[in-house]
C-alpha cells in the first residue's frame, strides 16, 4: 500500500481524509467489468421479457429498449391458464415449489443432524464413514441417474420422487461437519452441565448458533433443486407433475417457431423465486462465522 | 454435606495413554481447593472428570456423599466456569444465567428473583438484556460465573477462568472469585497451570505432574516443605535455586561446586534422615529470599549476570561454579517456556537468583558473596527427587 507523503503540520483527522481517498481503481475497474459481465444476461433476460419477440432478437439494441410490453407474460398466462394438456403455471409452481420445500427443509434436518454426528460424536467407523462422504461430493448426479431411475421407478410421475435423492446431500453433511468442527464444544459441554441432554442442546444451543451453516446449506440446495432438469426429466411425462425447468423447456418443444420473448418472460418466472431466496437468506450466509466466536 | 471426594481415580485413554494415576483427594465442604500443574499434566482431566465431561477408568468420584460415577453431567448438580467461559452467543445475560434453572423447571419468577440476585451481586444488572458478544471479558467472567451461582450447586468446578483476561483484571477477579466462594460456601476445584494464582487463591493446593499428584497442602507449607524437588521447583516465583552438592563424610560441610559451606548441627537435628547422606551427592534448595547481601556468615560467592529492579526488592541472576539440577516438565505456560528458554539461552550460566533489598550496590559482572540460611536450605535426594527430612 503506497502512503501520502503529507506537509507535518496536517492534522490527524485530515491525514485519515486524505489516505482513505486513496482506492485501487485499478482493482475497482476490474471489478466494475467483471460485475457487468455477470449482470448483463441477467439484464438482457429481464429486459428482453418486457420486448416483443422480434426486439428481443435484436443486437445489442435490445439492451436498450424504446417500447416495453406486457405482451410476452399474457400470452405465457393465457397458454399455460388450468390447462390439463400443457399444465398450468400454478401448477408448475406448486410443484415445483413443494419439491424444493422438501429438499430443502428435509435436508436441513437430515445433513446437519449427519454433520453434527460426525462432527461430535465418537463411533466406530467415523472417520470411513467421513471419508465415504467425500468421496461421494465428487460423483456427478448424471454417473448415478440411470441406477436411480430404476431403483424409484415405482415413484414415476410423483412430486416426492423428484425431491427424494437430494434430500441427503454429501455436500451438504460434509458443509454442517465442518461447521460444527469450528463450534467451541465448551458450548456443548456448558449445556450437559446444565442439565440439557442431547437433542435439547442441538435444538437450543447448536441450532440458533449455525444459522449460517444453515442458510448456505438451504441456498444452495434451493438453487440446485429449484432449476434441475434431467431428474425431472427422467421421472415425469404428466404436466400435473412438471416443475418449471420441465415447462419452460416443453415450451420450446411446442412452438414450432420459437418466441423469444416468451422463454424470456418464463426465464424471469423461474429465476424470481430463486432470487427472492437467496436475498432472503443471504444476511446469515454472508455472516462469517468468526462473529459467533464466545471467546474473550 | 458438599465435599467432593476422588478415591484412587484413574484415566486410560482408549490410545493406552494414562492420564491420571490412581488420584486420592478431598475438597472439604466450603473449601477453595487449586489444582496447579504445568501444561498437559491432567489437571483439566481430572476437572472434566468430576464434571462427568470425561469418563473414569478405574475409582470412585462422589459429591456430597453421592458415588456420582455413572451420573451425567446434569445429574451431578454441579456448576462448571470454562476457559472461554462458553457464554451462550445467541442469548441474553439474563438467558445465559437462568438457563439451568430454566431447563429444571423452575417457577418463572423464581427464576428472575435468581438471576437479578446473582446480577446484584456481580454488578451485572444493567447488562441483562445484553449478548455476550457485546460485553468485556471481565464481565463475560462475571455472566460465567453467574451462570455458576444462580444454581446453588453441590459444588463449584473452575477450568482456568481468569486465563483469558489481562494481567490487572486478572488479579481483580481472583479477589472477586474467592469473595463469591466465600458468601456461597461451596466447594470449589479450581484448575489453574499459574502458580501465583494457586497460591494465592487456593485454602489448599494441589500439585501434579504427569497425572500424579505430587502433594496436596496448604500454600505456606507447600513452600516451606516441599515434598519433593518438582514441588520445590514449581512453587515460588522466582523459583528455588537448586544446585548439585555433596555432603562432606563427617557431616560438618556442603561442597558447592568448588565452595563450602559449613553445615550446622542443627540442620541434622531438623532433619534426621540427612544423615544418611554423608560423604553423597544429593541436591540443594536455596529459595532466592535466602541468599541476602547483608550480614556475614555462610557464603556462596557468584558471578551477577542481570539485574531486575521492581521497586520493592531487587532480582539479582547470578552464575556459580555449581551445577544446577534441573527439573524436566517444570511446565508453565507455553509462553513461559518460551520465555525460559530464551532466557537461559542469553544468560548460559546465570541460573541462580536472589531476591535482595532494594538499593544494594550490586552491579553486572561483580563478584558477590550470598549470604545463605543453612537452616532454610531445602536437600532432595538425587535420585527419587524427595525430600530429604
């Protein structure tokens, strides 16, 4: 870090004026044109919902639209409204919404119960057992999708089958493990002294200190479930049991010509939910946890 | 009756390791017992035992007259202080206390009675509506130690609860500890790897060394009769000097190195068993206050390395023709160590200290002759480490 050489006199607070004007623009510029390389497709979907489908194919002046529509929601509503052929948008929300409730509420409770056991208790076989975790984080779904299928095909066409492999997530354990490791276990102990027996101190005093092992679990599964699409795929052909991954696809399959502006407007309908998620939780998944640290 | 006793209690870890060697000791009811030691020699173990945190291999732990062995932690109506006083984070002051009360199912307002009453008395009432995140470290000991006081337990278990604080707070809090202990009269095992705080806290002491318990006694007489040169070594701050000796065959003189002292005949009449060293080598014990620059009589004359001025008294370092006996694990804390060896890296030599007035003209590099109390001297045998009486 370069200093400000500075006149003796200056006083002390113009000192600290003076060093904090001095930013790394460099490193802000960088920064500035990596943000619009990640924004913009955001941008282009939403502002390309909002365009008739021939603007919304049109260059880079697309990005800079003279007249926004409804036009591409309503015709989305009107094609998709109680239909029991192509399935309505209500009903891919609920499905899809009741898969990820499942996902990420059953998975909470059974990784991090997983993790904390790992983390804290003393059994045999523990540390293959950590080990077989591991290893299973690194298996791709698509390796172990067709064995599935055919273990759960008598679940075909059923909202629970498309949640059920990834209630229990590897990743997930292995994230509460590594948390738990870090939680003082003076905490744990501090609570058996006071006569709390071992649910009692999961539920009161490990579960409100790991909110954000929590949250990251529970974001990440959220986004993994919320726009999967082979296992749906694979397991569903009724439109009552479509998520929104498997509608907004089907949508391109039926339009003999493709209208852009649709699949934009479907696109901003299955990525709301997810951003609304994620800002709802993000304050615990950012929080580090060194914040929670009892030390003096 | 809330006395804990420990009956020829042993820890074997699963590894084969033994932490703790058939372990006798009694904390009487009302009594502040320390159990001091340098690191890794037990003592939080033998802590975590009584607490029920840790399980015993081999003996018998009972609290108020009750074998507790086979009781969980919240059966044995304990209260534990930790090292980092394990506050719980998410909770107010006033949940933090009142959490064990809580969780017995105590009446409401029994429960607020308790905890303003023990926020009364650590002056942490303005802070009940607080995280712990939020306060100091001393009142974080203070929310610790409330959370101890608000049960009434059996007894009061300590695990190095003034280690996180800094040198001023900590004396503070030693005062305030043992006033609480007082009003509440229950008994107290207090873990601590300092010394001074041993001593000064402590209605008696415990001393233990590699999961052996050394000797158990009141503060003065671990100092004035050390059982064996480790206690000698561990207690007292400088510590004592020991140096290698040999008692002359007829019992009047104590070669040093290359000097003598001349040997009264008293000493053999306080010590009877000394005799039985005539004409052997065996260890000497000089506690610093003993060698005094003042007065004539039995010298030792050594060479002054450096000198500590603290007002009150001088430290003077010096080096002698002798051999110095040194303990091994004498322990501390890893700072310490640390401090110890740098220390006598810088100094070679100079491994002996007096502690004499202030203002004497002792400078670096002087030859000076220490007076030394024959009477006061302490003798270990070479080989066993005890005492000689």
């Amino acid at each position: 870090m370069s200093t400000v050489s500075l006149p003796a006199s200056s006083s002390a607070p113009r000192r600290r004026r003076r060093r904090r004007r001095h930013v790394p623009w460099g490193v802000y510029a960088l920064l500035a044109i990596f943000s619009v390389l990640f924004l913009f497709p955001i941008y282009y979907l939403v502002v390309g919902s909002f365009e008739t489908p021939a603007d919304t194919l049109n260059g880079l002046r697309a990005a800079a639209p003279s007249h926004l529509t409804f036009a591409n929601y309503h015709s989305l509503s009107q094609q998709f409204f109680s239909s029991t052929i192509t399935g309505s948008l209500q009903g891919f929300y609920t499905v899809s919404t009741l898969v990820s409730l499942i996902v990420v509420v059953g998975g909470m409770i059974v990784n991090s119960l997983a993790g904390y056991a790992l983390a804290r208790m003393k059994f045999r076989g523990r540390k293959t057992l950590l080990l077989l975790i591991i290893v299973l984080v690194i298996i791709p779904f698509q390796a172990i999708a067709v064995p599935l299928y055919y273990m759960l095909s008598g679940l075909r066409n059923t909202v629970v089958v498309q949640a059920l492999p990834f209630i229990g997530s590897a990743f997930s354990v292995y994230l509460f493990y590594t948390f738990f490791l870090n939680l003082p276990p003076q905490l744990e102990e501090a609570a058996r002294i006071d006569g709390a027996g071992p649910w009692r101190t999961f539920l009161q005093i490990i579960l409100p200190n790991a909110k954000p092992a929590f949250a990251s679990v529970a974001i990440l599964s959220f986004i993994q479930i919320w726009s999967s699409y082979l296992w749906p795929l694979m397991m569903t052909s009724q439109p009552n049991v479509y998520p929104l991954s498997i509608a907004i696809g089907n949508l391109l399959k039926q339009q003999s010509t493709p209208n852009y502006g649709e699949m934009f407007a479907f696109g901003v309908l299955l990525v709301v939910p997810m951003a609304a998620f994620f800002l709802v939780f993000q304050r615990w998944f950012i929080r580090s946890v060194a914040s929670l640290a009892v030390k003096g | 009756m809330s006395e804990i006793v420990l009956r020829d209690v042993s820890k074997i870890y699963d590894n084969g390791y033994h932490a703790i060697h058939n372990i006798d000791l009694e904390v009487k009811e009302g009594e502040f017992m320390v159990v001091v030691g340098p690191s890794g020699c037990g003592k939080s173990t033998l802590l975590r035992m009584v607490a029920g945190l840790e399980t015993i291999s081999d003996g018998e732990i009972s609290i108020g007259g009750e074998v507790v062995n086979d009781l969980t932690p919240g059966e044995r109506d304990l209260a534990m202080v930790f090292q980092n006083y394990a506050l719980y984070p998410h909770m107010t002051v006033e949940k933090n206390i009142g959490y064990s009360l809580r969780l017995r199912k105590l009446p409401k307002e029994e429960i607020k009675r308790r905890v303003a009453e023990a926020a009364e008395i650590l002056s942490l009432t303005e802070y009940l509506s607080q995280r712990p995140g939020r306060l100091s470290g001393g009142q974080r000991q203070r929310v610790a130690m409330g959370r101890a006081i608000v049960r009434e337990p059996k007894a009061f278990l300590m695990d190095e609860p003034l280690s996180n604080l800094d040198a001023k707070l900590r004396v503070q809090m030693r005062s305030e500890i043992l006033q609480i202990q007082r009003r509440v009269g229950v008994a107290t095992l207090y873990v601590t790897h300092d010394q001074v705080e041993a001593m000064t806290m402590g209605d008696r002491v415990t001393v233990l060394r590699a999961g052996v318990l050394q000797q158990c006694d009141t503060a003065q007489a671990l100092y004035d009769r050390p059982r064996n040169v480790f206690v000698a070594s561990f207690v007292g701050s400088p510590s004592m000097n020991l140096l290698y000796a040999e008692l002359g065959p007829d019992g009047t003189s104590l070669r040093v190195g290359s000097q003598n002292l001349e040997v009264p005949d008293t000493l053999f009449a306080q010590r009877p068993n000394l005799r039985a060293y005539l004409g052997r080598e065996l260890v000497v014990g000089i506690r610093p206050e003993d060698l005094t620059m003042a007065g004539d009589g039995q010298t030792l004359v050594g060479r002054v390395g450096h000198i500590e001025a603290l007002g009150s008294e001088l430290i003077v370092h010096f080096g002698l023709d002798a051999r110095n006996y040194v303990v091994e694990d004498k322990g501390g804390s890893a700072e310490e160590a640390e401090e110890l060896l740098e220390e006598t890296a810088l100094t070679q030599h100079v491994r002996n200290v007096a502690r004499v007035a202030p203002r004497s003209s002792v400078v670096t590099g002087d030859q000076v002759p220490f007076r030394v109390s024959m009477e006061r001297a302490h003798f270990f045998d070479l080989a066993s480490g005890n005492a000689i009486w």
